[in-house]
C-alpha cells in the first residue's frame, strides 16, 4: 500500500523555497509529530481518547495531503480502540514516511 504523497512533498518544497536545509528540517518535524500522534492513539486505553487520537491523525494527514494516513485514521476511527491491526499498519506508514523522506 504505496502513499501518494506528491502534494506532501509539493507543499513542503513550496514551503522550503530553494532552502534544502529548511526543506530537510521541515520533513524532520513531520516525522516527529506524526509519531508523537501515533504515539498517543498507541497509548489510548479508553473509547473516547482512542477517537480523539485517530481523529487528530485524520486531521493531520488530511492537513498534510497525505491520503493513506487520513485513510487509516478514519479506519481506527471506524474500528476498535486498541486495534493491533490499525496500529500496525500507522507505523509501517510512518516508518516508510521516514525511509523515504528522510534517510
């Protein structure tokens, strides 16, 4: 399940002007804040801070242009709290996020 993250990266560049260095710290705190997201939906242990998680992930990734994390917050959202599965899936995108944009 590949992202599109053509936007993303549109956006980011449109933001960081001909400033690589700039264009390289703002993909940083995405990353960041993506798992600092990630890690309060992993931590969730009742219905209605599980919502709360996934729903301020959905924003994000729709903030960002960034479909497949929009897609996936709205599946947690739609899905258990605690899922494993959803879960699972939000870090192996974060983890890509991080291999492609940032490595």
């Amino acid at each position: 399940m590949a992202y599109l993250a053509g936007e993303f990266d549109a956006n980011l560049a449109a933001a960081a002007g001909d400033d690589p260095a700039l264009l390289a710290e703002l993909r940083q705190a995405f990353a960041e804040s993506f798992a600092h997201h990630l890690d309060l939906l992993r931590r969730a242990r009742c219905d209605g801070n599980w919502k709360v998680a996934a729903g301020r992930l959905k924003t994000f990734g729709a903030g960002f242009h960034l479909g497949e994390l929009a897609d996936l917050a709205d599946e947690a959202l739609a899905g258990a709290p605690g899922d494993p599965r959803i879960v699972r899936k939000l870090i192996a995108l974060h983890q890509r996020f991080i291999a492609d944009r940032i490595a």
